[in-house]
C-alpha cells in the first residue's frame, strides 16, 4: 500500500466515507459478500486509526460494527451498521474539530 498523502485524521474521515459507501450498498444487496469482507477490512483500518490517535469510543464502536456484520444479513442488520457509520462520523468530526 503507498504512502497516504492524507493526513492521519483525514485518512480516517476517508475510511469512514468508504464505509458509509459499502453499507448503502448493502441497503440493495445486503448478502454480497465481497462488500462485506472490504467493510470488515474497512472498519478494522478505522479501529487501528483511531486507536493509534488515542479515540477510545470509535474503536470500540467498531468492535461492535465487526460483531454485528458476522450476524445473518438483514435490513435490521445493514440499518445497525448505518447508524455505527452515522455515529463514527460525529464523533469523527467531532475529534477533527476540538470538541474531543
């Protein structure tokens, strides 16, 4: 993988919106499991972004985020994963902002 010219806080709002992506596209196809593999890969690259600029909430939100994408698709859970991405997003801001 090359050298992100992102800073790490903007690599991580880069993530988030990758993320946020793939679960809308599990809205139409909730049972596709290459989308599913690179939101996996996508949130355990949040966790470890976070975690290394000290965040405690969104890695543990991703642990919940992993949890739930191991369940049995359904809109119940693909509408779970919207609303962890909707909330990695606040607080993402949040942090970028100060206010964390």
């Amino acid at each position: 993988m090359p050298d992100s010219p992102l800073s790490p806080a903007d690599e991580l709002g880069t993530k988030i919106q990758e993320g946020q992506q793939a679960v809308e596209y599990l809205w139409h196809v909730p049972d596709d499991a290459a989308t599913r593999e690179k939101l996996a890969r996508v949130l355990a690259q949040i966790q470890d972004l976070s975690a290394r600029k000290g965040r405690r909430e969104m890695p543990k939100l991703c642990d919940e985020l992993l949890t739930a994408l191991r369940a049995s698709p359904s809109p119940q859970q693909v509408d779970m994963l919207h609303s962890g991405f909707e909330r990695l997003q606040k607080l993402w801001q949040a942090a970028k902002t100060g206010l964390m």
